[in-house]
C-alpha cells in the first residue's frame, strides 16, 4: 500500500544538490530528530526552502530511503537574516550544529527548541553578535545532547554562558580564546569539522 504521507513542521538546516535538478533536504523535526528528504525538481523550483527557513512539510516515506518532499510551506522565512553576513552566518553555523546533534528517527524537542530560539535572536537582532553568543549556542547544544564535558563547566565564564537565556548572549563578551575551547569540545565529539564554521570564523 503505498504511504499516504505525512505532515510535519521542520527547520532546514542543510540543502545539498542531487544531479542537475534535485535536492536533498535535511530537517530538523522535534518529534522525529533529522529528517532528509528528496525535492524532485528543487533546484530549479526550490520553494523558499533556504537553510534555517521553518516549513510546513508533507513527507511520503519509501521503504529502505530516504522520504519524498511532497509539498512545503515556509512558515517563517526569516528574512532579517539576509540583511547582516555575520548574522546569516551564525544562522548556518546554528543549524549545521543543531543537525549534526540530532538524530534520524529520534525525538527531540530540546534541541530542536534550541535552534528555534537561536534563529529567533538572530533574525531579530540588531548587528552581529559576538563570540559570547556563538559559545552559548554551542554550549547549550552539548548540554541538551547529554555530552557536555565537565571540563568545560569547571570555567566560570562558560557556565554561566551555558546557563545565560540566548538573548542576553548578544551583549556578553567572550574572547576568540575561550570560544576556540568551547569548539574543539564540539569538534571532538562530532569527530570532525563542522563546515560551515569556516563562515563564522572569517567574522573574526
């Protein structure tokens, strides 16, 4: 019987070309972790599908691959984004972070919530936050994903990060230093870079 579909509200957080026509699409979704589906057509039709764009999604599963893009609704395009590089950049390093975190087929509603609220601040901040953001933000995922090294709790400056609301980030300090320490936390566990770290890192 051939699956009627399913709908889902997700967070794009990384586009990936498939040939001369297709896409891959990867989600977050609170309810089912990472979520990567096939847009037919989504080069040339992409539907405002941009990473950290928030998107109604109607998914078909298919046996032993990967699902089907049926439709899409942007929900919240998240268009204060595209007037600042240092802020869009945040928002691409947030959600390649958050989806390397985050499993198929395994709920999570804290990090997805994480990601939410990270896009919120930067959508609506006000020039580009600063490295004391960008630790929070991934100090707030290690902590959510279970894998917070003691370490790193064991500095004063970067738990009381850790506990800071995200947006009271944007005015803290934090030097390139201990942020760099925060990341090689991150790196260490994920086993690898993070690409789109080489964006954030050009910010200086």
């Amino acid at each position: 019987m051939r699956d009627p579909g399913r709908e889902r509200v997700g967070v794009v957080v990384s586009r990936q070309p498939y040939g001369d026509n297709d896409l891959i699409l990867r989600f977050v979704v609170p309810d089912e972790g990472r979520v990567v589906a096939f847009l037919r057509g989504g080069q040339k039709r992409p539907r405002g599908l941009d990473v950290a764009t928030r998107a109604r999604l109607s998914l078909r599963g298919r046996e032993g691959g990967m699902d089907t893009l049926l439709d899409a609704e942007v929900e919240e395009a998240r268009l204060g984004l595209r007037g600042d590089y240092g802020r869009l950049a945040l928002a691409q390093y947030a959600c390649e972070l958050v989806g390397a975190f985050v499993h198929e087929g395994q709920p999570e509603p804290r990090l997805y919530a994480l990601l939410e609220t990270a896009l919120l601040v930067l959508d609506a901040a006000q020039g580009s936050p600063g490295r004391a953001f960008l630790a929070a933000v991934q100090l707030k995922t290690l902590t959510f994903a279970g894998v917070g090294p003691e370490v790193l709790r064991a500095i004063e400056r970067l738990e009381r990060l850790r506990r800071l609301p995200l947006r009271d980030g944007l005015d803290e300090h934090l030097d390139a230093e201990a942020e760099a320490l925060v990341y090689d936390a991150v790196r260490a566990h994920l086993g690898h870079e993070l690409g789109a770290r080489a964006l954030v890192d050009r910010l200086g």
